[in-house]
C-alpha cells in the first residue's frame, strides 16, 4: 500500500518531471546526465525523511533539490579529473585496477566531503597540519588564534575523519 507522500510525488513525478529533465538538459547541455538528476531529485524526495510536507512550490523544490545534486556532481567530476591526472603520470605497473581505482574514488568524494563541510578555521587548521606540517603552535600564528583552539579544530577534524571510515 503506498502512503500518502508516495502518492504525492508519483503525482509529482508525472506533472513535473518532463519540465524538470527539459531545465536539467538545458543547464547541463547532456541529456543523460539530465536524465539521471532528474531520477536522482524524485529518489531524494522519496528518501528524505524530514517533513511530508513538500510546499506549495513544487518546481522550486524540485530545482533547489537538483541544483544541489548539480553541484555534487561537479565536486565528484573535479575529484575524479584530479586524481585521473595524477595517476596519469604513474608507470603502467603501478597504474591501479579500475576495481581500485573506485574504491580509491569513493573513498576521496568521502573525504571531500567531510573537508567541505568543516567549518572554515577547523578545515585550514587540519589542512595546515597534515598537508603544510606545520605544527599546532605555526597553525595558531598562522590564523591569528589561540593554541588551545587549535587543538580543538583538530580534534574535531579527527573526529570528522572516524565518521568518514
């Protein structure tokens, strides 16, 4: 038995989708790729598990939610370019399988993700640490702000790093 907001969006789907793929074709210039974030935005609807309620803009919902998905997209694109650049410069012996190579990519979007979605001074902290090797204390000069915060950005982007494993 399908529930009330299964219905809603089926109904939805059926009065928005055409209009949604059309915008989705234009923006992206790729009508596959429009096709997959047109399903991707009703799976996103169908999923979330906030409110049932799902306004009385529906093409504004609609667009907020594959905007989003659009710029997810890019991010994964412009990680995926970025490491398919670097491996490029390996010899072929240490080129890794295409099997490897997704996991090694999943396991980037994950972690550019987590970056993402640190807050500013917690991001550069980390980054400075473990990219620059600057020690806590250079880090702390660095941003203008006590020691004691640093330790806290880092341990909270630690902490970021378990949830992504």
């Amino acid at each position: 038995m399908s529930s009330p907001l299964n219905l809603h969006i089926q109904d939805l789907y059926c009065e928005h989708h055409g209009w949604l793929h059309r915008w989705l074709d234009r923006k992206l210039g790729n009508a596959s790729d429009a096709a997959d974030l047109a399903h991707d935005t009703f799976m996103r609807l169908l999923t979330r598990h906030t409110s049932t309620h799902l306004g009385a803009e529906p093409r504004a919902l609609l667009t907020h939610i594959a905007k989003g998905l659009m710029i997810d997209s890019w991010r994964r694109q412009e990680v995926e370019r970025a490491y398919l650049e670097t491996i490029a410069h390996l010899p072929e012996q240490h080129v890794p399988s295409p099997e490897t190579r997704w996991l090694i990519l999943e396991a980037l979007y994950r972690i550019e993700a987590m970056l993402r979605d640190l807050p500013e001074k917690t991001r550069q902290a980390f980054l400075m640490s473990q990219i620059d090797g600057l020690t806590y204390q250079q880090i702390a000069d660095a941003l203008g702000v006590s020691l004691i915060s640093v330790k806290r950005y880092m341990r909270d982007a630690f902490l970021a790093c378990l949830s992504v494993a």
